[in-house]
C-alpha cells in the first residue's frame, strides 16, 4: 500500500512540474508583439532616383529579431514595413511559419537595389522563398503593397534610424 502511495504522488508531482512548465512556456509564444518605429524608409525609382513613397520602418538586425520577423503579429499598416539586415552578403530564403498575415518580400542587393520580390507570400507557408542573388537586405511590406507602389527590380531604398 506505501508503494502505491509513493508512486502516486511522485507520478502527481511530476504531472504537476510539467503543467506548470508548459503554461509559463505557452505565455511567451502567445505575447502580442507591436510595431516600433525605429526610423523611416524611402522607395526611389531606378535610373532617375525619383521619390516612390516613404515609410515607417522597423529594423530587425539581432538574431532573435531576425528569426522573429513578423511573427505573431496580427497585421502591419501599409505606411509600415520591416528591413532585415545582415552581416554577409549571400542568397538568402524566407519564409512565412507563424506568420499571420500575408506579405509582400523584397529581396536587396548591397547597392540597396531590388533583386527580387516575393508578392503575396502566404500565411503560415512553411514553403522557402529565396533571392535571385546575393542580397544584404530584406524589406517586409503589405501584400499587394508591391505591385500599387509599382516596385520593381533596380528600384532603390534608404532608411535613416530615429
């Protein structure tokens, strides 16, 4: 009879321990993450460097912000965007795990020209979206944002940081 009593309350611990590490874990994941305005970008056309629009820029430049992205967002404004900056300029791919809403992916070269642009990539894709050359940036907008501001490759960015 103390054997059975023994084992229940180590198996109730253990069971307990566990629960309480899996909620405290699930909080995490789950935490709304908003927009920061670190700073402004400008879409210029190429060849005459003629103003395309302006937008609200997020930077993400760490390794936690860089595998993050937009992630666990439920929207983004079309006046916003995300630029990823990276330390080597390679190929590079994307994609859209865990990310919920859908977005246009615009792939740039070290001379801050458009290489590539993935238009409407899809909520929750886990389907990889590469560049078409080596590339140092990646510019996150809005779906369809892409095709109304009429981007296209060689077209060119700037970003000044608040």
């Amino acid at each position: 009879m103390k054997k059975i009593i023994f084992t229940i309350a180590i198996i109730g611990t253990t069971l307990f321990f566990q629960s309480c590490k899996e909620t405290n874990s699930t909080k995490s994941i789950t935490k709304e993450v908003t927009f920061t305005k670190e700073g402004e970008l400008t879409l210029k056309k190429a060849g005459n460097d003629s103003l395309i629009k302006t937008l609200d820029l997020e930077i993400a430049e760490t390794e936690y912000e860089t595998q993050t992205g937009l992630m666990y967002r439920h929207s983004m404004e079309d006046n916003q965007s995300m630029l990823f900056i990276f330390k080597e300029n390679k190929t590079r791919s994307f994609y859209m795990k865990n990310t919920e809403f859908s977005i246009d992916i615009i792939f740039i070269n070290s001379e801050k020209e458009i290489v590539n642009i993935h238009k409407n990539a899809k909520p929750y894709d886990k389907g990889t979206l590469p560049s078409e050359g080596p590339i140092l940036y990646v510019l996150e907008i809005n779906a369809g944002q892409s095709d109304i501001l009429g981007l296209e490759k060689g077209d060119k960015i700037e970003w000044a940081t608040n």
